[in-house]
C-alpha cells in the first residue's frame, strides 16, 4: 500500500476544511435553536389558548349541571313529594 505523503500545505488545507465544516454546523444548530425557540413560543400560546377554552367549556357545563339539579329539585319541592 503506497503511503501518501502529508505536506504542510495539505495539512493547513484540510485543517481550514475542517474549521469551515464546523463553522457551518455551528451556524446551523444556533438557527436550528432559534427556530425552536420562536416554535416553543407559538406552541405555548396555542396551549394557553386552549387551556382558556377547556376552562370555559368546564365552567359551562358546571353551570349547567348546577341549574338541571336544582331545576330537579324545585319541581320535587314545587310538586310536593
């Protein structure tokens, strides 16, 4: 197997690839990250936006609960059982 001979020059040419690649990923993650961020951001409003309509959902059929009962029982009370 012939062995290839590593001048300095190749070595700085690679070196330099190298730190460009990294570069580049670097430059990718922190976009990825800010991508996420402004994501997460979005998600929790959309979740605070549904957690204000379970509540309100909630609220109303408690409420509406509430009256049937004591709708029951003042037609008990109103018939005189």
């Amino acid at each position: 197997m012939e062995r290839a001979a590593w001048t300095d020059e190749r070595l700085d040419d690679l070196a330099e690839a190298m730190r460009s690649g990294f570069e580049r990923v670097d430059r990718d993650i922190r976009d990825l990250r800010a991508e996420m961020r402004g994501e997460f951001t979005a998600l929790r409003a959309d979740m605070d936006a549904l957690r204000q309509t379970m509540l309100r959902i909630g609220a109303g059929l408690l409420g509406g609960m509430a009256f049937g009962f004591l709708s029951v029982i003042a037609a008990i009370l109103v018939r005189g059982a």
